[in-house]
C-alpha cells in the first residue's frame, strides 16, 4: 500500500469531520497491503475497486473507537462536548524537572506537549 492511499483516506475522514488513530491505520496497511489508488479508486488486488469513501464506511461501522471528531474552536459553547470545554491542567514543577533532564525523542515529544498547553 503507498502513502497515497493513507492521505487519500485521512483526507476523507477530514473532510467529514473525523480524525483517525494509529491502530485504524494499521488496519488500513493490512487491509490494503498491495493496493493502489487510481483515479480515486483503491484497486485491491484479487478483489476489484472500491471508493475511499466506502471504504471509511466500513472501517468506522468496523472499529467507531478509533475514529474521534475533529475540534473545531469555532463552535459556539451550546454545541462543544465537555471534553473540548475541559482546561488542560498546568505542568507541575516536577513534570518541568524531569523535562530538563530528558534528551532525543522524549524531549522533542515533551517539548511540544508544553507548546500545546500554553
């Protein structure tokens, strides 16, 4: 499967309001391993063609937990979920502490979760 195909069904699932986790797709890998997109259908080889669209279908009626909705901060609070209302808590002294010793991967990864809740 090539990347084309993975931005083809991310960018399907944007564009109606969805975000997809890394477990959804690895399913799409195994699903998909050996297809290829063309014309903006997914060849799969031995099966035929489906839409990107049928096949999001499928996979969020297969697994709905790993699909979750995109924020949109636009939104009128009436319309807002608790969990997109919710402050994020400040990082304590200790979690700073442990961020100053941390280096490569972890630091980077730290590094940006105290960009995000700035």
């Amino acid at each position: 499967m090539s990347t084309e195909i993975e931005d083809a069904i991310v960018s399907a699932a944007r564009a109606v309001g969805f975000a997809i986790n890394s477990t959804i797709m690895t399913t799409v890998a195994i699903d998909l391993a050996g297809s290829t997109l063309e014309n903006g259908l997914i060849m799969v080889p031995g099966k035929g063609a489906l839409t990107v669209q049928d096949y999001l279908k499928d996979l969020h009626a297969r697994a709905p937990s790993g699909f979750s909705k995109v924020q949109q901060p636009d939104k009128p609070d009436s319309e807002r979920t608790i969990g997109e209302m919710r402050r994020k808590r400040p990082l304590d002294a200790e979690w700073h502490a442990r961020r100053a010793k941390a280096t490569g991967i972890t630091k980077t990864m730290m590094d940006e979760i105290e960009r995000t809740r700035a």
